[in-house]
C-alpha cells in the first residue's frame, strides 16, 4: 500500500516524533511505499539543519535524512509554517536577505498542496499530532 | 470501519470528543499516553467502545504497564498498529 505520513509536533516537545519514526520504519519493514512525510505547524522544526542534540541522546532530525536517504521517502515541508519560525533553505533564505540557512535536502520546503495530493495519491494518510 | 487513535489519557476531554466521532464498528487504538486507559480501574470511560478497543505494546513497555491491561484490551505492536491501518480504511487521529 501507498503510505503518507503528516507530523505536527516538534522534535524533544512531545512523543510524538518517536511515534511517526518507529511507525514509518515498521511501514517500511513490511514493503509498504512511503509516498511523503509531510511536516506541518511545529513540525516543520524536524527539519533544522542546525539541530544539535547531545550525542546521548536520538538525533531525530538526522533519523529522518537518514530514512530518506535509504528509502527515499520525500521529506515535505510546509513553507508558510517553516518561514515564520525561521526555517528557511538557501534559496529563501537569499530570497528575504538571511544570513545562511536553516534547511537543507533532503528536507524541500513545499507547499500545503503538496499535503492535499498526497491524501488525495495515498491509500493512508497517518497523521501523528501533539 | 475506521480507525481511532488517541495519545491522551482517560483524563482528557479528547477522550470524549473521540467516543463521540466513533462509529458503530470502529476501533480505537490507544497509544502514548493513551495506554494509561487500558488499565482495569479505567474500563467505565471506554465501556461505548468495549471489544474494540487496543493499546501499543511499545507504549505500554516504555510507562511500566505491560501485563497489567484489562483482558479486554487487546494489545498490539507497532507491526500490529500498522496492520489495524491496513484493516481500517482511513484512520483518525486524537490528540
């Protein structure tokens, strides 16, 4: 089956980023297709590039480049939810005059339409919130 | 038949607003801090919904609850939890 996964919350506030990895590795294990994950409302801060977290601890950020990279499931992520809290690759970044960026591939900031056509492509869309 | 999860505890509103969105041949599936409600002391909150009711095996490990849910709750694996969305043909999600 056609998977989409849409995640609300932000990376170390609440389980629910735990939730989304282990459930899309388990949908993987089993040889379903991820079709996207789309990150929306705090959920865009999964795509920080700059996340820096103490090497104890689940680099969640890099768990999903890392999913993305050996499955590749398209990492989506809400522009207008992503520049308002200061995410932003480098073409938006030149684009509003920042210094460096903040996203990077295989995160793409992507527009909310691109949610609507993964519901609309996708046998499921899971959805894991705060 | 849909699926419902729900992350809150039997504590929350959500819990309502959750029974009330079930249809007749729904199911619920219990994660986070969700499982708290497949505790025996918490089966009257869930009684609309008994039989049909599941907690993540995961959930329940990581909070010290495992083998302590009322026997009508079924547990389920995350491999479990992928299954009852295949089964399910939208899932809903609480929180």
């Amino acid at each position: 089956m056609r998977y989409a996964i849409l995640l609300l919350d932000a990376p170390y506030t609440s389980q629910a980023v735990h939730s989304a990895l282990r459930f899309t590795r388990a949908l993987l294990a089993k040889g379903h297709v991820v079709d996207g994950v789309f990150f929306y409302h705090d959920g865009v801060h999964n795509a920080a590039r700059l996340a820096a977290p103490p090497q104890d601890e689940p680099h969640l950020v890099d768990a999903w480049a890392e999913l993305a990279r050996e499955h590749a499931v398209p990492l989506q992520v809400c522009i207008a939810a992503a520049l308002r809290r200061g995410l932003l690759d480098e073409q938006e970044a030149a684009r509003h005059g920042k210094q460096g960026c903040s996203v990077e591939p295989p995160f793409e900031l992507t527009g909310l339409g691109q949610l609507v056509d993964l519901g609309l492509r996708c046998d499921r869309l899971i959805t894991f919130g705060p | 038949m849909l699926l419902h999860t729900l992350n809150r505890s039997p504590l929350s509103p959500v819990l309502d607003q959750a029974l009330a969105g079930m249809g007749p041949e729904d199911r619920l599936l219990l994660i986070e801090d969700g499982v708290l409600g497949a505790l025996p002391a918490q089966q009257a909150r869930y009684a609309s919904v008994a039989g049909r009711v599941y907690a993540l095996h995961e959930d329940l490990a990581s909070r010290g609850l495992l083998g302590l849910c009322d026997p009508t709750v079924r547990v389920v694996d995350i491999e479990g939890f992928v299954a009852l969305t295949e089964e399910c043909e939208r899932t809903v999600s609480w929180y």
